[in-house]
C-alpha cells in the first residue's frame, strides 16, 4: 500500500524526501539526486555542460594553452601543481625564455634550473622535471612519448598529469584527476572520504572515467580544471554560476562546505634549525643542500649543530676569526610534514679563503635574486642585507612549501 503511495508522489517530493545517505548511495551508483527527479546521469550530458560552460565562461588564454608542444604544457602542469595561476605565469615565462626547448633544459646544469625554480616552492618538481628532460633525450630521442602510461614513467609525471598531456597534445581519450577536479566529483556526486586517501581516489578514477566524453576530450579536462578553479571553489564556491547547480549533492543537500572531506587531522612536529648567517662584509657565507632531503640541492645557509657553539663552531668549520654573534628574529615556516623554528645567528667573520669546502662559496647580498634560495633563507637574507645597509629589491617570502 505505502509503495503505491510513494510511487504515486510526484517527482519533486520523492526526490525531497530522500535521506543524505540515501543521497550519498545514488551518487556512488552514478545516479545524481536532483531537485525535480533522481537523474540517471549520462557522462555525455555531464561533459556536454561543462563544454558549453566553458566555451563562455572558462580559460582561453593562459600562455599554455593554444599550443600542443608537450614540453610547454608539460611544464606548466608541472608548474601548476598547488601553486596558483597568477604565481606560476611569470615564472613560465621565464623558464622558456631561458630554456625554449626541451632539449636546452636537458642541457643545462641542475642549479640553473633550482636558480629558476626559486621562490616557486616544492622543489622536488624541478629536480624531476630536469631528470625527465634528460630521460626523454635518452630514451625517447628527444621525442616527447605520446602513450599516457609512457609518459607517466618518467620523473615526477604522475598519472592525471600524463593523461592531461596526452589529451592537450595528442588527442588521447584519457580522464584527468588533479585537486580541482576531484572537488568538483566529491561536490556534484557527493562522494564522502578525503580524497587522497587510496579507497576514495579509486572511486574517484573509476567515475572520471566514466564521464570522460568520445570527443572533446582536450576542451573537457579544461572544462574541469576551470570550474574547480573558478566556480567550485574551495571556500564559497559560486553555485549559482555553475552548470551542475540544478544536479550537485553538496548543493542540493547543503554540504558544499563538508565535501571533499578534510584531510583526518594529525599533528605536526615542531622541529628547530639555527642558521649561521656568516658575513664578511657584503658577503654571505652559502652551502650547497644535499640532493635529497629539504631544500635538496639548493643554496642554503650553514646549520649550527644542537648544543653548539656558535663561536667555535664557526672557527672550527670555516677557519675564520669571530668578530661577532648576534641573533636575529626568529620564526616558524611550515612544511608539509612538520614545522620548523628558525632561528638565525649572525656572525660577522674575517675568513681564511683556503678553508673552503666544495659546496661553500662566498655569495654577495647584492645578488641574491639570481640564487636557487629556500624562501626562508631568502627571507633571513634580505633581512640581513637591509641591516647592514645592501640596497637591493628582492621578491617577498611566498611560503610555498619550501
Ligand atoms: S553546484 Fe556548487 S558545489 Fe556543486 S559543483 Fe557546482 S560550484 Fe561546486
């Protein structure tokens, strides 16, 4: 009796009626909960809409896109990752006017690349990107590869950003994945879980490719990347301007604030670091990073160790007369997996020149904006050039995971 009641109802009420996790359950079996009616939803009417959204309202003109060159969209996928538009354009540029072609980034030592790279943060990315440079000379003949699952063998080349290369490139029918996307699946299929978490992002793999349409492919992963951008943002995403407002759980059930899910919350260790800012007049003492590890391979400053002292450490290690020790205002720069209190000393030292090490020279505070330096060691730098009176104009701290 109640099934012919319900089946009775019209659309609009049975849709209203359904509970959240009912809601939840349809969008998992691809069926999206709409005011009106639940929808079967079809991939082509999915991507038809962000296509036409975007013919309108997306992206045309970003110094990647109308290009096919691998190379070029390869570095700005590379670029793009957690790092916004508006920040990595002027370091795009730069980068190709330096390295036009894949084959002169492969040529070029690997601090010329960090030196480029600086301020950009997460600086595994340009140590891949080179390596990747010198792979596809190797082993490709200096040919970009076309098959997404060659491409996502090489350095740092994960599999959304091979599947976005081969379809701007090469016209290859392969879903992309990148955060923006996976907000906008999360969102409009209201998908629970974080989604880097393996069980969510299979699930999350296995509806991106459903949607993916025939045709198109290239202008839909745009499509995707500019709405996650531009309307479902991640903090006040503008629904009203979206072309799946009328089909969106988190919409529809006013969750576009829950979904995606956060990250489960763990805590971060508090790490400390003293700095030696060794100066000989206009001059910095600088030490090579190792590859691995923070700030692999870039210029950074000498790390007092724990319980030392700075005096005779100082005059141990670089077989220079201490003139001074002052310390500098300390501060906290977060990384992804742990904070790290830094407190910089500054020593004003009179060096002996034959007790140099490799990977140590002498750098001038006047030319800091052409070095491969951490943020925070730029940070300390500038600070150390304006108190002892360097005129120079250096970029601001950016705080990007580095
Ligand atoms: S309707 Fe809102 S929450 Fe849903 S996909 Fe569009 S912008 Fe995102």
């Amino acid at each position: 009796m109640k099934k012919a009641h319900d089946k009775a109802l019209p659309q609009r009420r049975r849709g209203a009626e359904k509970s959240r996790a009912e809601k939840t359950e349809d969008a998992a079996k691809g069926v999206l909960c709409v005011s009106s009616a639940p929808l079967r939803l079809c991939g082509e009417e999915f991507s038809t809409r962000l296509i036409r959204w975007h013919k309108r309202h997306g992206r045309h003109d970003l110094p990647w896109q109308n290009t096919t060159d691998p190379y070029r969209v390869w570095l700005s996928e590379i670029m793009l990752q957690q790092t916004q538009v508006t920040t990595v354009t002027p370091y795009y540029l730069r980068f190709l006017e330096r390295f036009p072609q894949l084959a002169d980034l492969a040529a070029a030592p690997v601090e010329d690349v960090m030196a480029l790279w600086s301020g950009l943060g997460y600086y595994a990315r340009a140590r891949n990107l080179h390596a990747a440079a010198h792979t596809v000379m190797a082993q490709h003949g200096g040919k970009f590869p076309r098959d997404p699952s060659v491409i996502a063998q090489l350095p740092g080349i994960g599999r959304s950003t091979a599947n976005s290369i081969a379809t701007f490139c090469f016209g290859a029918h392969a879903p992309i994945l990148d955060g923006n996307v996976k907000r906008v699946l999360c969102r409009a299929f209201g998908i629970e879980g974080f989604p880097g978490s393996g069980a969510v992002e299979k699930r999350l793999w296995s509806l991106a490719e459903e949607l993916m349409p025939k045709r198109h492919g290239a202008i839909y992963n745009q499509a995707q990347m500019d709405l996650g951008a531009m309307a479902c943002a991640r903090t006040k995403p503008r629904c009203e301007a979206c072309p799946l407002d009328d089909i969106c759980v988190a919409r529809s059930t006013g969750r576009t604030a829950e979904l995606p899910q956060a990250r489960p919350h763990r805590e971060v260790p508090l790490r400390h670091a003293t700095l030696l800012v060794l100066l000989h007049g206009d001059r910095v003492l600088l030490e090579t990073r190792p590859p691995a590890g923070i700030w692999g391979g870039l210029q950074s400053l000498p790390e007092l160790p724990e319980g030392a002292d700075a005096q005779e450490w100082a005059k141990r290690n670089f077989a220079c007369r201490v003139i001074a020790v002052s310390p500098a205002p300390t501060f906290v720069h977060t990384f992804s997996h742990f904070k790290l209190h830094i407190a910089p000393l500054r020593v004003l030292v009179e060096p002996s020149l034959h007790a140099m090490e490799t990977g140590q020279h002498w750098f001038s505070l006047d030319a800091l904006a052409a070095a491969a330096l951490p943020a925070p060691v730029r940070r300390i730098l500038q600070q150390a050039a304006s108190t002892e009176g360097i005129g120079h104009h250096e970029r601001q701290d950016r705080n990007r995971g580095e």
